[in-house]
C-alpha cells in the first residue's frame, strides 16, 4: 500500500488520506487531540480503484488540510543485504535493539561462544566487535531509553546472564539466576523496566522483571513451547510474547496491564523460533522461519491477524527484528553463507 510523506518534514509519520464529503484532509499520529473530529476516511491503493470507507474519529489540523505538501512514496520490502559475520563466524538468531532513530544494534553469539556486535550508526555499518563473555544461547537485546542497551543470554551454567551498556560502557554480566532451555527474550514497556522471558527445564515459558529498583524471582506462566519465545510492548504495561507450540504452529500470549491472556494458536507451520516488532500502538509484526527455509511474516493491524506472508530468502537461524519508527521494520538472520542478512520495510 501507498502512504503520503510531507515532503517538507520527511520524518513525520505515515499521512493517509481523509474525506469529508468530496474534500479531501490529511491526517497524521502525531496531531494534538485539540484537533480531533470525525471524518470519513479512505484508504488508498495502487490501483486507485478500491477504497475501504469508515467513519473515523481522527486528530485534523489545519496545516495538514492542503494537498500540496504531500507526495506518495512507496512502502515496500527491500531484498537481502549480506552484513558479513564474525571473525570465525556464529550461530544461533541475531538480535537486534533500536535505541533511537535509524540506529540499530546487532548482536550473536559467535563460534567462540562470545557476544560479538555491529552497528548502524544512521549512515553505515560498523565492523564486527567482540564483547567477550561465554554464552551457551543466542542473545536478547532491547532498549529502553537513548544509549541504553540491555543484553540477555544464557550462560554455561544454564542460568540467564545480563549485560548492559549505558552510555558508553558495557558492564560487567550479572548472573540473574534459573535453569533456562532456551534463549532468552526480553521487551521493555517504560523507561528502566524490562520483562525477560524463557524455556524452563518443564517446558513452560518463565518470567523475570526488572521494575526499577529490583528483580522479580522466576515466574510460571504455563505452555508447553518448543523454542525459545519472543517478546515486544507496544505501550505502556502492554507484552506480547510469542512462541512455538508442540504443533509447529505460533503461539500468543499477552499482558493487557492487570493479567496474562490464555495462550492463543496463531497457526502456521514454523520451524524456528518467532520474532516480534511494534512500529506503533496495538501493531504487531511476526516472523518465523518456514518449512522451506524461508522467512514467514504475520501481522496484527489493530484490529485482525493477517495470513502468513512469505518474504524469501534461505535462512539457517530464526529471524531476529526491530522497529526504529513508523512503518520501518528492521529483520536480520542467518544465512546458508553463515553470514548475517538484512530485509526491511520502509
């Protein structure tokens, strides 16, 4: 699908055209609530043919309500971008954080059981830097604030090991205890909170929060998984963790703010562990490796799940992702060359 870019101010959010009787409006996220009025809205295609009418609350201002400051860019996936791999090379998922606008962190787990990283810093890539350590997992990685990244593998005692870097330097890791089976996943809904989940020895999936000041013990929160879960928030007080199942189909399981939801067979046939990204409220995009190798996507648009979607490529890990911003989603995985590949859509 088609969106509409100022094309004074590029970096606003995604513009979708509005209709008042035959005038058309404009309207953005990111417009103050003092504006807010109904309208019918429709959404375009391609083929400037088929147009889905509702009736919409939207936030309108007047700024946005000339035609002329707009022009349709296409959103699209891109292909794959070779990022090379490690000295020696690595196994296991990337992962990735995205700790302010158009930059990107990625991690491993290299051949030498070390963390190994490399950055986009808004205009290229970084060589590959090793961080050291003796992980027995793919890490996890998020962030929640600039310059702050929070690490999560599991270490050769089987227990969940933390590292993080705030600012410029990297900590020491800090072993935060358990017996996990799995890599760890981890998503952060505020500023200095981070939920981690795992595998536990009995199959189900564990949780362990940070909440400001201290770690939670371990958590049960049931399933039988056969991967290692993924995790994203969307809000504030909002986690979707996802995994797969004892079928070989995707599981969901989410926490609304007050309880967990039972957990929910999201279909399809998946052979690797799932990724998550959220480039805005109550959207949610998956990615798994299929049985033919390649990367499947599903997505959640507010209101229904999608069909699984195959977007290519031949893949020996499960997918890591990330979003820096409105409708950009960043994916990276294995490759059969074992060196780290780029897809994105923007």
């Amino acid at each position: 699908m088609d969106r509409y870019r100022h094309r004074q101010y590029p970096d606003r959010p995604h513009i979708m055209p509005i209709y008042h009787g035959s005038s058309p409006q404009y309207y953005s996220p990111d417009m103050p609530p003092d504006h807010m009025q109904d309208y019918h809205y429709q959404t375009y295609y391609p083929s400037g043919e088929d147009y889905a009418s509702h009736q919409y609350t939207n936030y309108i201002d007047q700024d946005y309500q000339q035609g002329y400051p707009y022009e349709i860019v296409d959103v699209a996936w891109s292909g794959w971008e070779d990022l090379g791999a490690p000295r020696g090379g690595f196994r296991d998922a990337p992962a990735v954080s995205a700790r302010k606008q158009n930059r990107l962190d990625c991690f491993v787990r290299g051949n030498n059981n070390h963390l190994w990283t490399k950055r986009w810093t808004g205009t290229h890539w970084s060589n590959w830097q090793d961080l050291g350590g003796n992980i027995t997992s793919a890490p996890a990685a998020v962030s929640w604030g600039p310059n702050r990244i929070d690490i999560f593998a599991r270490g050769t005692n089987g227990s969940m090991w933390h590292r993080w870097k705030d600012g410029s330097r990297w900590s020491n890791w800090e072993d935060l205890g358990g017996q996990i089976t799995s890599a760890p996943a981890v998503a952060s809904w505020g500023r200095n909170r981070l939920d981690c989940f795992a595998r536990g020895t009995n199959g189900s999936m564990w949780h362990k929060w940070w909440n400001g000041y201290r770690w939670s013990d371990w958590e049960d929160l049931g399933g039988q998984i056969t991967s290692a879960p993924a995790a994203v928030s969307w809000g504030p007080n909002r986690i979707d963790t996802f995994a797969r199942g004892t079928n070989g189909s995707m599981w969901h399981k989410w926490w609304n703010g007050s309880r967990w939801s039972d957990w929910e067979d999201l279909g399809g046939q998946i052979t690797s562990a799932p990724a998550v990204a959220s480039w805005s409220a109550n959207r949610l995009d998956c990615f798994a490796r299929g049985t033919d190798n390649h990367m499947w996507h599903k997505w959640w648009d507010g209101s229904s799940w999608s069909d699984w979607e195959d977007l290519g490529g031949e893949l020996t890990s499960a997918p890591g992702a990330a979003s820096w911003g409105a409708n950009r989603i960043d994916t990276f995985v294995r490759g059969t060359d074992g060196h780290m590949w780029h897809k994105w859509w923007s």
